[in-house]
C-alpha cells in the first residue's frame, strides 16, 4: 500500500469580477485539473470564488522572513513617498 | 543566540503579530501546534461518522440535504486543519499514520454513538455549540496559518449549531414520544459535551504555556463555564431539562453552578474504552485502506498524461 502523498497545490480564489485572486490555502491532487476540482469542494462551498489558480507549491519562491529587516530596508528612510510628508497650508483645496 | 530568538518571538506573540510558517518559533511551540492542530484535523475526519450514520436516515429531504452540506464541511473542515498542519512540517502521510497507530487522539466526544435521529440535532445544538466556544477564540491564535483556519470553521460551523437546534425544536413539538427521544438524545449528550472542554484547569499542564503563547485565550474551566451558561438559557426554549440536579444560577458569581464531571468515564473514554473507540477508528483505517488503490491509480493516470504531453511536444 502506498502512503505517498499527492503533491500539494496552493489555491488562489478571485471572490468576484474585479477583485484579485487571493491565497486561500492549500491542498493534495494528482493533477492540476484535480487540485482544480478539489479546490472547489473544499474552498468555494458557499459561493466563495468565481475563478481559481492552483500551483503547485514547489513552484513557491519565498522572502526569508529572518532578512526582513534589511531586504525592505532601502524603503524604510522615504518619508517622501508619502502625500503627508509635504507641508502645505491648510487653505490649499482640493489636493 | 537561541535565548535571544525565544525573546523576539515571546514579543511578537505579546504584541500580537501573527508568527508564519518560515519565522523562526521554539521547538516545543511547533510541537504543541502540531499536536493541537492535527487533533482537530482528525477529530473533524472522525465526527464525520456518527452523523453518517444518519443521512439515509434522515426524516425528509431537507433534512437530509442539511446533513450532507454538514458532514461535507466537516470534511472540508478536517482539509483546512490538515494543510494548516502541514506549513509547520509535518506530512499529510505522517498525520494519517499517528491516527491510526492511535499516536494521536480525536475528541471524545466521537466514541459516543448516535441512536436516534434527535441524537443528530443534539450533536448540533451540543457538540457544535461547545465546539465553537472552543473555536472562536482560536480564530486569533497566534500561528496564523492556524488561525486564518479557523476563521473559515467558524464561519461555517454555525449553521451546524443552528440546524441541530431546529431538529430538537421541531421534536420538542411533536408527540409524547418525539418529546421523549429530544429528552433522552440531551441526557446522553450533555456530559460528554461538558467535558469536551477537557480537564480541570489545576490537571491540564500545559495550558498555561499554551496561553502564554496565545495558543489559547481561555482555560478550560472558562470555556466550559461560559457554555453551561449558555445552555442553561437555551434549553428553557426547547422545554428540555439539562440533566443535572445540581444546576442552578449562582446570584453571587453571575453563573450556573453545575454538579461533578465524572472525571473516570472522562479518561475511561480518552484512554480508548468508550462505547465506540474501537468502531471508529476501524472505519478510518478501513476506508484509508479500501481507497488506497484509487490514490495510486490518480497518480498512475497523472504520470501517463505528462508522458504524452511530452510526446506530443
């Protein structure tokens, strides 16, 4: 008897037109039409989603957490790309 | 360096910021997750057979239909559990295998059987209910994966509690014997879902480093004491009795006193000796087995395809 598991799928669910897919969860399929197929019964019962990606999780490539702090460093001291850094009199309207 | 680790991960959970499956956690947090979690994972798979039970039983269409989106979510619920077990490192395989050698347990509260149809809305209106006093609270979990889980669960798993108590209103309504059958379905079960909330706090070791990593935000004893409460109101609508003499509103404390949880049937039942242990567990073994072939056969065909493809490419 085999005890493998299938190869495990990320889900992305679009919950209505117009509206990014979002990372729902994962799950096992043998195939790509499986996972399909399976992600439907298992993350859209109620309606949740109007189209679905899968992807097969070893296709992941993650940030590594432990290197936040320096990897998202260089945004870090840029005020000046927010719309608040900018002194400005009140009486200036519709800005 | 392993010291210093342990503190920015005890402050992250202080501050409340969710720890993801790639940051750094100690060991035995991963080993508590991987237990609590794969416990519920199975205790989800195993519930669904007591209300199995029921569905070509059940007394009209509608009511069918009901348990079968239920039982469907309970699986679905098992799926959620499992795949957010999987993120901390543990296999799919792994999990299934400390199921079945009994390394892992499922709450007890699925070794009990279910005899009459009022027994499926007493799961609903009990079980369910004490579940979802236990789950809410995880819903802000500190493993976020966790977490997120459960917040999918508990969105689904009040129809369950809903549904379970229309079955005993409709009961509660009927005749002399469909009165009786709502009565006896809730003395069978309300102990055992009393003690669905698990040991005394003074005899659970580990909740108090579950709650400090924010695992869990209630003890025991608090949980349980805010569903006898619950409870105690709710069954004044059924126009049941909750089969404890000792029942009774405490003015000072602004809860119901219970009487004494019979600890022994407790553990009695943990420890494997509950009227279903063995039966249920031989079913998830039985159906993991007789399916086996169609897992291997799923992989067979998805390798033959990806041979042609290749071909024809």
């Amino acid at each position: 008897m085999s005890n493998k598991d299938w190869p495990l799928w990320e889900v992305f669910i679009r919950s209505k037109q117009g509206l990014d897919h979002k990372h729902a969860g994962s799950l096992h399929a043998a195939d790509a039409q499986m996972a399909i197929e399976n992600a439907r019964d298992v993350y859209t019962r109620r309606m949740e989603g109007i189209s679905i990606w899968v992807v097969e999780s070893k296709y992941i490539h993650a940030s590594n957490p432990a290197e936040g702090s320096s990897f998202y460093d260089p945004a870090n001291d840029k005020a000046y790309r927010h719309p608040t850094f900018y002194d400005l009199p009140d009486e200036l309207r519709n800005m | 360096m392993a010291e210093q680790q342990e503190k920015i991960f005890q402050d992250k959970v202080d501050h409340e910021i969710r720890i993801e499956p790639k940051d750094w956690m100690p060991d035995q947090y991963r080993k508590t997750l991987i237990r609590q979690m794969s416990q519920h994972a199975h205790s989800e798979i195993v519930g669904m057979l007591p209300e199995g039970n029921w569905i070509t039983r059940a007394p009209s269409l509608r009511r069918k239909a009901t348990l079968i989106a239920k039982v469907q979510d309970e699986a679905g619920h098992g799926l959620y559990l499992y795949s957010a077990a999987e993120t901390l490192g543990i296999s799919r395989a792994e999990m299934i295998d400390q199921l079945h050698s009994g390394k892992t347990k499922y709450s007890s509260i699925f070794n009990y059987p279910t005899l009459t149809w009022a027994d499926i809305g007493a799961i609903g209106w009990l079980v369910d209910g004490a579940a979802i006093m236990n789950q809410v609270p995880l819903c802000r979990a500190s493993y976020g994966p966790y977490a997120r889980a459960m917040i999918r669960i508990c969105k689904e798993e009040s129809f369950h509690q809903r549904q379970g108590f229309e079955i005993l209103l409709t009961l509660s309504k009927g005749s002399e014997e469909q009165k009786r059958m709502c009565q006896d379905a809730i003395d069978r079960w309300w102990w055992p879902a009393v003690m669905m909330f698990g040991p005394n706090d003074e005899s659970s070791p580990h909740t108090k480093q579950s709650v400090a990593w924010k695992i869990k935000r209630f003890t025991n004893d608090e949980l349980r004491q805010k569903f006898i409460d619950v409870c105690a109101e709710q069954v004044h609508i059924l126009g049941m009795k909750i089969p404890d003499p000792d029942l009774k509103w405490n003015e000072q404390t602004k809860h119901y006193d219970f009487g004494a949880i019979n600890w022994d049937e407790f553990w009695n039942v943990v420890n494997g000796n509950g009227p279903c242990n063995k039966e249920r567990l031989a079913a998830r073994i039985k159906a993991h087995e007789e399916g086996a072939w169609v897992r291997e056969a799923a992989i067979a065909y998805a390798e033959k395809k990806k041979r042609k493809e290749k071909v024809i490419a």
